[in-house]
C-alpha cells in the first residue's frame, strides 16, 4: 500500500514537472492575446497516461507551482487554466481502462473542447470581448495545431501507457 502511494505522488510530481517544462514552449500568436504553447500537450498526455484523480492532482500541482513562480496570471489565459484541470480529468475518464488509439484519440479531442470552453469564457470576461471574438482568437486560430498536437498525444500515450504497465510503473 505505502509503495503504491509513493508510486502515485511521485507519478503525479513528473507529470506535474512535464507540464511545467512545457508551459515554457510558447509561440506568441500576432492574431491573439493567448499563445502556442506545449502545455495542452502536456495536459493530455497527462490525462492519458494517469488516472483521473492522479491527472488532477498533477494539474493543481503544475497550477500551485505556477502560482508561487509568478507564471500564472489573471490575464486572457486566466480560463485555460481552469480548463487544464477540467481536461485532464475528462480525458482520463475517456480514455478507458483498456487503451487504443481510438479511444485515446477521441479522450483527446474532447480534451480540446473542455479545455476551451472556459478558455473562451475567460477571454471574454478578462477582456470584455464578445463571444464571437473570444472564440475565433481563442479556438479557431489555434484548432490546426491542437488537432495535431490531439492526434500526437494520442500516438505517443498509447505505447508509453503499454511500456509503462508492462514494468509495473503504471497502475491504471
């Protein structure tokens, strides 16, 4: 029991420290107020790899550590961050307890739509902008590249997740 315990915090440290790391990959966008960035990446291959409370947990650590370095702010971005716990969630709930590509794949996709939603909501409140301008610079711009990164995620989660149980790393 205590092995398994430890097994999951240090599970969620990594996942939270991966998250981190690549919230540091950004491309500001001439187009919009909220960059590219490899986070949404991160945040499904989290929800991938994890089960749901352990991909959470992962997400209010990578948020609590961004808090405290001064990474998080209260500006345009502000309801990604909500939509990155939601995500990671959902996503890992989707995704099953016996994984495919299909499955992983459409846990992915979904993983967008939540992740945008708040994302959208908070665009348009932090910048007093209309739905129809929160949605264009905040999804419709960015959708070529999450489907990409969706579909990546998907590819890479699926041998990592069966490499992963296979060497008892992974318990879900």
């Amino acid at each position: 029991m205590r092995n398994s315990k430890i097994l999951s915090i240090t599970q969620i440290a990594l996942c939270a420290a991966f998250i981190m790391v690549c919230s540091y990959i950004m491309i500001p966008m001439p187009f919009s107020p909220v960059p590219v960035t490899a986070q949404t990446l991160a945040i499904t291959l989290t929800g991938l790899i994890l089960r749901p409370k352990q991909a959470g947990g992962a997400v209010i650590v990578f948020i609590l550590i961004a808090v405290v370095l001064g990474k998080f702010s209260f500006g345009p971005s502000v309801g990604y961050f909500v939509g990155f716990f939601a995500s990671a969630v959902v996503v890992s709930l989707v995704k099953g307890e016996h994984p495919s590509l299909v499955r992983f794949l459409a846990a992915a996709l979904l993983g967008i739509v939540v992740t945008d939603i708040p994302g959208v909501i908070g665009m348009m409140l932090v910048l007093d902008i209309p739905l129809s301008t929160a949605f264009v610079e905040g999804v419709v711009v960015f959708l070529p590249g999450d489907l990409c990164k969706a579909v990546l995620s998907a590819v890479v989660a699926l041998p990592l997740c069966k490499a992963l149980k296979r060497t008892s790393v992974l318990t879900s």
